[in-house]
C-alpha cells in the first residue's frame, strides 16, 4: 500500500512540474483538442443517417471537407508564413472552427436542407481544424528543439487518447439510452455545442506556449507558393518521402466510409458497439504509444512506420472474417483483430509529422507542410468514396464487401513494402556509410 501511494505521490510531483512546461501545456492542449473532436466526429456517420442520408450522402462526410481543406490550406499557409507569430493562425482557426461546430447543431431544425448544411457546416469547421494542425506543426519546431521532439509527441499523443477512450463510451451509452429519433438527433446536435465550447477553453491553454526560436516572417504572397514549390521539386528526399507517404495514405483511407457499411448494415452494430470500437482502437494506441517511442528513439522514426502499417493491413481481415462466422463470435472475432490493427495507427500519429520534419527545409516550412497536406487531404476526399464506388459496383452485397476488403488489403501490402524500399535505399544505407 505504501508503495502505490508512493507512486501515486510522484506521478503527482510529475506532474506538477511538467504541466508549465511547454511539453506539459502541449500534453494538455492536445487533450482537450481530442476531447472536441472527440464529440464532433465520432457520432457524424449515425447523425447523418438518422437526418435521412444516402450511402452517397455519407461518402461526403469525407469527401467535403477533404475538399474544404484543399481549398483552405494553401492560402492558409501563406498567411501563415507571413506572420511574426504563427500563434495567431492557429488561435483565428479554433476560433471559427468553434463558431463552425455551433453553426453544425442547428442542422436538425432546417427540414430537409439539414443535411447538406450540415456537410457544409462541418466541412467548413474540418477545414479550420485541419489549418489548425498545419499552423501547429509549423509553430511546433519553434517551441521544442530536435533531441525534444519525439519524447514530446509522444507524450502528447499518449495522453490525448484518454479522452479518446472516454468520449465515445459516454456519447454511445447516452445515444442508446435515448427512445425514439427525435431524442437521438437532439443530442447528436448537442455534441456540437460541447465540442465549440471546450474549444475555447483549449484556445486559453495554448495561448500558455511560447515560442523559443521563431521563425522569421516570410511575407504574403502568391511568389511565395511558387518559391515553395520550386524549393520541394529539387528536395529529392521530400519526393520520395512524399510518393511513398501517399500511396499508404490512399490505401488507409480507401476503407474509411464502405467500413461503416459493413459494421452496421452486415455486422449489425449500435451505438454501443460502434463506440466500443472506437475505445478498443484508442486503448490499442494508448497501450503502444509509448513501445513505438522507444522503438523511434533506438531505430528511427521511418523503420517502426513500416511495422505499423503491417498492423494496419489486419483491417481487412477483421471485417471478412467477422462477416463469415455466426453471431456472436463474429464481434468476438471483429473486435479482436481490429484491435491488433490499431496499434498501428500510433505510428501515424507519431512518425509521418516527424518523417516530414526530416525532408523540409525551414524556408516556407508553413507553406510547404500545406502542401503537403493538400496531397493527403486529396487522397481522404478521393479514396472513401472510391472505396463506396468499388463496393457498389461489385454489387452491395456482402460478397462485394469481401472483395472489396480484399483489394484495400492488396493495397495496404503494397504500401507497407514500398516504405520499406524507402528506408531501405535512403536511411539504411546512410546508416553503413555512417558506420
């Protein structure tokens, strides 16, 4: 008993002297970030359903705001590099993200337009989270040196999955507590508020970081973007990083929308079942942020992204499998290949901001993480949809969900090998040279 209390009392000294930090106030900014987002995405899919969407209609969940993000980060960017301070892009995103969120619950109340002004509210609030992401990353070399950088991600990275576990058991118990649709739909649009508000409370806690070597301002204008441009086609290692990155990126998000098909229509998930799903692929991170930090700091951060994705690839069979035995043991089954697969989105959280970090050059650094970010934004407008496309062709039935499960696990193959022809040809052979 001594002992717990011991630890308990030194996690607690811990604590206190990280949290003024800049590694402690990035922990908990990225907490309460997960904590908004948390409430904004993890019910959208069932709140469109519930207003009368499509299987097209859903597909723009991802399609939209993919698209607002192209539209948005290039100019953002720019804007970004310009200012003496990036802190202020990203405090002027969260706060129109926040107003965005509040805009998304009136969605219920407009009859039949709902649903596209919710597509339109939500993808305007998506493009403003994602400016917000470009904008910290930018700002983020700026606060915390190189040797500091991994110990400091993966900090935040592991924390900010607690409310990650928390929040989709909370939303999914309430949601199945409530009788009739109306009462559902009431509260899905509830989600929203909450998530505008703890956003101005993560607003206060981020405007605590100070940067430690800001990076001078570059001026706005559209020189720029060709100056950056030009400065990434002569950047031989951010061509090779970014071929390979995007080809997984295009097989990761190929299965984001037809999944949830498969989860409700053929595995007959609630709203209980579908949280429970998102808890187990949090926990699963949770449990291995802290494995694969170490595995970066003894290896690198591009060899344990390779291993990550071959953990990823177990998506596919955990839905084929599932649909092809009886109930009950197909959830059994489901939930326990899905969680395998799910420790190994912590290495994309982790390691891809980190690999880029390694082929940028600070000149443009915000402009040139926005493009950047335009390609992946791309590839998560264009592949779910494509990912609807295959399945609807191949039939929409469970024959074609199995065929299509089969070419996204191809696909994810494919992408995992390629990254290792990557190290193999940059990092490993630098690595002999060196040695």
């Amino acid at each position: 008993m001594a002992r717990i209390k011991s630890a308990i009392s030194n996690r607690i000294y811990y604590l206190k002297k990280l949290l003024p930090t800049n590694a402690g106030l990035f922990m908990t900014e990225g907490i309460v970030c997960t904590l908004a987002l948390s409430f904004s995405t993890t019910n959208n899919y069932l709140f469109l359903t519930r207003m009368g969407a499509s299987d097209y209609q859903l597909s723009l969940v991802q399609f939209a705001p993919q698209t607002m993000n192209m539209l948005l980060l290039l100019p953002g960017g720019i804007v970004a590099d310009s200012l003496s301070n990036k802190k202020r892009m990203v405090v002027f995103s969260l706060i129109m993200a926040s107003a965005f969120y509040t805009a998304v619950s009136f969605s219920p109340f407009l009859g039949g337009a709902g649903r596209i002004w919710f597509i339109l509210m939500y993808s305007l609030a998506a493009g403003m989270i994602t400016l917000y992401g470009v904008s910290w990353q930018s700002f983020f070399p700026e606060v915390v040196p190189v040797n500091e950088r991994n110990r400091t991600l993966t900090l935040r990275q592991t924390w900010r999955l607690v409310p990650a576990i928390l929040v989709p058991v909370a939303t999914g118990l309430i949601l199945t507590s409530l009788d009739g649709i109306e009462a559902k739909i009431t509260a899905h649009s509830s989600f929203y508020v909450i998530a505008a508000v703890i956003i101005i409370f993560q607003i206060f806690i981020f405007n605590k970081v100070k940067p430690s070597k800001p990076a001078p301002p570059m001026g706005v204008s559209l020189g720029n973007l060709k100056k950056a441009a030009a400065l990434l086609i002569k950047n031989k290692k951010f061509l090779v990083f970014c071929a390979t990155i995007l080809v997984f990126y295009m097989a990761f998000h190929l299965d984001w929308t037809y999944y949830f098909i498969g989860q409700t229509r053929y595995l007959g998930m609630n709203e209980t079942l579908l949280a429970l799903t998102f808890v187990l692929e949090a926990l699963a991170q949770f449990f291995t942020m802290r494995f694969w930090g170490r595995m970066n700091e003894k290896y690198g951060v591009t060899l344990p992204l390779f291993f990550g994705m071959l953990l990823i690839v177990l998506f596919s069979p955990a839905m084929i499998v599932a649909t092809k035995i009886a109930s009950p043991l197909n959830l059994y089954a489901f939930f326990a290949i899905y969680t395998a697969g799910s420790m190994g989105i912590a290495t994309v959280t982790l390691n891809v901001f980190q690999c880029l970090l390694q082929v940028l050059q600070e000149e443009y650094k915000t402009v040139c993480i926005s493009i950047f970010t335009v390609l992946t934004s791309l590839s998560n407008a264009v592949m779910p949809f494509v990912g609807v496309l295959i399945y609807n062709k191949l039939g929409a039935d469970l024959r074609a969900l199995h065929l299509t499960s089969w070419i996204v696990f191809a696909a994810r193959i494919f992408a995992a090998l390629l990254w290792l022809l990557r190290w193999f040809m940059t990092e490993k052979k630098t690595m002999k040279r060196a040695a």
